[in-house]
C-alpha cells in the first residue's frame, strides 16, 4: 500500500481537476447533465484512479488502475477538443490543459515502465531461486 497524496501525479491530477471544475462553469446551462458532468468525471478519474491503485496489494494491480487512468487522459483530451469544436472553450483555454494532460500522460507511462521493470526482475529472481 503506498500514500497516493505524496505522489507528484496524483497532486497534478488533482490540480488538472480542479482546472476543468473552474472552466467547466462556462459551459452551457444544457450540458449539465451532458458534456460538463462526462469533462468533470474524466478529469477526476485521474487521480481517483491513481490513489485507487495505491491502495491494492499489488504492483499488477496498481499497473492496472495508471491503465485506467491513462484511458481517462485520453478521454479528456478528446472532451476538451469537443467542447472547442462547440464553442464552449477557446483553444486559447484548451491548450494549457492539453499539454498537462500531456505531461501527466508521460508519467503515468513512466510509473508503468518501473512497475512493469519491478515486475519482471521478481520473476527473473523467483524463476533463477526456483532453478
């Protein structure tokens, strides 16, 4: 079990969130229940997933949830470019958040690269113990 709040990704998941919450508020009254709640839910999904992941047993298991929460990544870009497309957004708004995504992205691929390098020298350890 790790302390998710100690990690640098959470915190930027975090302050990524807490973004898309402060520009969401301009969308349209209508897209309450549609484009702002599904921008707001990916955004949090980040760092829900991550601390999600931080307190599994396992480094498989927190593989998986920085897995989950690249999906969200991805996702919320895709809802920003949207809501550029409809005119609830500048790009100018867009591209700051975009390019965190971006970043947050890289670590997320990095902590997968050291658990995955974690993972495999224990079975090489496991495998040349049981040899």
């Amino acid at each position: 079990m790790r302390d998710f709040k100690t990690l640098d990704i959470w915190k930027r998941g975090i302050s990524l969130s807490k973004m898309i919450y402060v520009l969401s508020r301009e969308f349209p009254a209508e897209e309450k229940f549609g484009l702002q709640s599904q921008i707001r839910r990916a955004a949090t999904s980040i760092p829900i997933n991550i601390a999600e992941g931080c307190g599994r047993d396992s480094l498989k298991d927190f593989a998986h949830f920085i897995h989950i929460a690249e999906g969200s990544a991805s996702e919320l870009e895709c809802e920003l470019i949207i809501a550029v497309e409809l005119g609830f957004i500048t790009d100018y708004q867009a591209t700051p958040l975009i390019e965190e995504i971006s970043q947050i992205r890289k670590m997320m691929n990095s902590y997968k690269i050291k658990i995955q390098d974690t993972l495999s020298l224990k079975k090489k350890k496991s495998f040349e113990q049981d040899s």
